[in-house]
C-alpha cells in the first residue's frame, strides 16, 4: 500500500491531519504559487514545488479542507526543476519560484491569469495570453523593503511564514547597486546597531542613486532617485512606490497606453484621461501628452508632489494630481466628469476597492486599461466590470518579477453599448 492509500482499520481511508506524510504528484501551479496535488481524496497544496514532481510531503496546516504541505523529498523531480541558485531559499520569504526554469516560471504564471480569469472572474480566457519575459531573470529588483532585527543584529528578508528575521548577506534578484548598498549596510550593523525604529528599510535604485527611508546612511546614499522611461524622467524616492523591473517599464507603459512614439491605438487619445493610483505619474506623463486633460489620483502625498514635480519637470500643464483615495475622489466627482475616454487604474495588490469600481463604470470610459500585479484581486474586479458594461479587449503579462509566482497583467476593456447596471 502507497503512504497516499493508507487505510484505517475499518477500510475507510484516513483523511489527511496536521503531520502526515503522503506522496504526491504535483500536477500544476495555482495563484498563490502553490503546487497543486491531490491524496486521499483531498487537495493538498505543496509550497516551492514544480508541475510533474512526484515528491514525498508533510501536511503542516489545514484550512477548510485543504493541506498545505511541505516537500520532505523530492522522489521524482519534474523536467522543468532546477536546483535553486540562492543559498537562502526556502528559508527566505522573498522567493518562491527559484526551482523553475525560466520558461516553466513563465507559462506557470500564464496558467496562474487563466485560473484566476475561469474560476474568479467566470470568463473564458484569450486562446493566447502573451508573456513578455524580463531582460533579466535575476539581479532586477530596484527596490527592497530590508527588515532589520536590533537583537541579533541580523539584516535582510522575513523567513517564509514568520516575522523572523533571514539574515541576508547576498540577494541575487536585487540590482547590483542597490546590493552595494545592502552590503554597506550590513558593514555598519555589524559595528553598532541601527537607531531605534529602523526595522523596516526601504530602499529603492535609480539611474544613477539609491535612496533610503529611513535614510540610515548618511552621506552614503541619495535623497532621492530618478529613472528616464522611453521619453519621460521621473523621480521618486523610497516614501513612495515605483515599479521595481526598470528593465520591462518602457513596454509596460507602451502596452498600457499606446506605443511611446506617438503610434496609439484608437482610444488612447482623445480629450480626457484619467490615472487612477498614479503614484508619481509614470503613466501620467505619457498620457498627458496625447489627451487634452488628465487627472492623476494618488493617496500618498509624496508620491503626488513627485508625480507634480515630474509633469512640471516635463513642461506638461495639462494633468492635474488629485491627493486623495480613489474611492473617494470617484464617489464625488465621477457623475460629474462623465463621460471620459479613458481610465487607467494600476492599484496595488489588494486591487480596486468596491467604490472604486462602481465610480469607473459611473465615469462610462469609452476604454479601460487595468494594469495589475495580482491576477486574483484583477480577476475580481474584471468579474464587477464585465457586469457593469465592459468586455475584454486584449490580456497581455508581464514578468515584472522573476524568481517570484506574481506577475504583472494589462487587461484592455472596451465599453460594450449597454450598461446592464445603467
Ligand atoms: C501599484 S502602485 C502604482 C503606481 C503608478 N501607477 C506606477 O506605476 O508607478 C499603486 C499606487 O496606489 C497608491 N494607493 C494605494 N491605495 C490607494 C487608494 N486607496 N487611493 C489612492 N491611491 C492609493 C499607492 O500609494 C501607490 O502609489
């Protein structure tokens, strides 16, 4: 008998309890990153799994009926795993994909969108789903949040599941910069501790700079930093968020809203835009340069003096930043901005708040580009947008974030001709 048949007494299977061992066949990638495996007649999910593993697991959690395991020994590996390269790996929260090829992390996110589209969303996905892979797998995070733990002096990412401290002397998907950076860092702490409060570090490289909040390094990083995307300059700091793949921006942003050069596609030019979660204005800036009035709304007000600065600094007086919640901003100014030709919304993971999504089908946009890093929370909103009007137009990825299961998704809706909502 197989351990995954094993029987009771009675000759009922046994149901899987914290602590069993099973063997499995992973047989594909769910969102969440997790493998998905089935045994005594249950669903198990199997953490930094490949598709095609056969592989011995323990049960460490249950919830509503499904396991969640952890790989005690790989008896058969899969031909897309591959051995990960980071010594800290699986211990480290930061990666999860690091046991696949490149190319089976890229189809496994693909799968992940078509999942999320079916199951949540309830729509069929497009036969095709492009991916555009990143320049490059490794060493293109330009922003790392570093946890810092003042007891033990350890210095770098959260453990997997725990608020643990891993300590990290080399990250291999951080930039080279921001590594330099990371490296001076733990040079100072193992000399005397971080001031009170610094335990959360947030940094963030541009071109040419590394700037950190809080700045625990004088004199050896930047205030702030700035990045060029196609024609657009943009600057920021680490208070507030810019795309961390600098190396996939300039086809993220074209995707999103026409191509840089002026080739836009019917509907992403017209008289009025609107940026929602413009954080400073990376989207904002090329689409002030093809509509005759853009609003940008953005809840974090230094990200919104950045996105002013950055249009200033373009001599492009035509988009106003509004600080405020989306939600809000909607729910009081939709009826009266109605109707516009195009909405943008790039929102963080949690995706659109409810308000947000009944305020975009209120502003009765001819055109929708969703841009996304969670294919869960965008299949959600999709579903309420679909009801409210829309169909899909094109669904195209992005692999923003190698070595990881997210993924980034542009989602192009068009209005259909009848509000079923009104
Ligand atoms: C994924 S980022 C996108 C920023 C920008 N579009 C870009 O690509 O650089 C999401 C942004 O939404 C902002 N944000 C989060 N929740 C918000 C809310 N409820 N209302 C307004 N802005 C919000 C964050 O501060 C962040 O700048």
């Amino acid at each position: 008998m197989t351990r995954e048949q094993r029987a009771s007494p009675a000759g009922a299977v046994e149901s899987l309890e914290i602590g069993a061992e099973v063997d499995v066949d992973v047989e594909r990638i769910l969102p969440g990153g997790m493998g998905l495996a089935h045994a005594r007649g249950q669903t198990l999910l199997v953490a930094l799994a490949a598709p095609g593993d056969r592989v011995r697991v323990q049960v460490r959690g249950m919830r509503g009926g499904v396991a969640f395991a952890s790989i005690e020994e790989i008896l058969t590996p899969s031909s897309v795993r591959v051995v990960p390269p980071c010594p800290y790996f699986g211990r480290c929260g930061g990666c999860d994909f690091q046991q696949l090829t490149y190319e089976a992390q890229l189809a496994a996110k693909v799968e992940i969108i078509r999942d999320s589209l079916r199951r949540v969303a309830r729509v069929e996905p497009p036969a095709d789903i492009p991916i555009t892979p990143s320049p490059d797998a490794w060493r293109y995070r330009a922003r790392s949040m570093w946890q810092y733990d003042r007891r033990v002096g350890s210095l770098g990412y959260y453990e997997r599941g725990s608020r643990t401290v891993c300590d990290v002397v080399e990250c291999p998907v951080i930039v080279p910069e921001l590594q330099a950076v990371l490296t001076t860092l733990r040079e100072r702490v193992s000399r005397e501790a971080l001031p009170e409060g610094a335990s959360d570090i947030q940094a963030v490289a541009g071109d040419a700079d590394v700037a950190l909040a809080p700045s625990v390094l004088t004199g050896r990083v930047a205030e702030e930093s700035a990045r060029t995307v196609g024609a657009e300059r943009y600057r920021f700091n680490a208070d507030c968020f810019f795309q961390i793949n600098h190396g996939l921006l300039a086809p993220l942003v074209d995707a999103a809203i026409g191509d840089m050069t002026g080739d836009a596609p019917a509907g992403m030019r017209g008289q009025r835009a609107v940026d929602l979660y413009c954080g400073v204005g990376l989207f904002t800036l090329p689409l002030a340069r093809r509509f005759a009035k853009v609003f940008g709304v953005e809840g974090n007000a230094t990200a919104c003096d950045y996105a002013r600065r950055n249009l200033a600094d373009a001599k492009l007086t035509n988009a106003k930043i509004e600080a405020s919640t989306v939600g809000a901003w909607l729910t009081r100014y939709a009826t009266d901005l109605s109707p516009v030709d195009f909405v943008l919304l790039d929102p963080p993971r949690a995706g659109a708040e409810n308000e947000t999504v009944k305020g975009i089908i209120a502003l009765r946009p001819t055109r929708i580009a969703y841009v996304s890093c969670d294919p869960a929370t965008l299949a959600r909103d999709l579903r309420k947008l679909l009801a409210g009007g829309y169909e899909i137009a094109s669904i195209a990825a992005f692999d923003m974030f190698p070595q990881t299961h997210h993924v980034e998704t542009i989602v192009h809706l068009t209005r259909t001709t009848v509000n079923p909502e009104g």
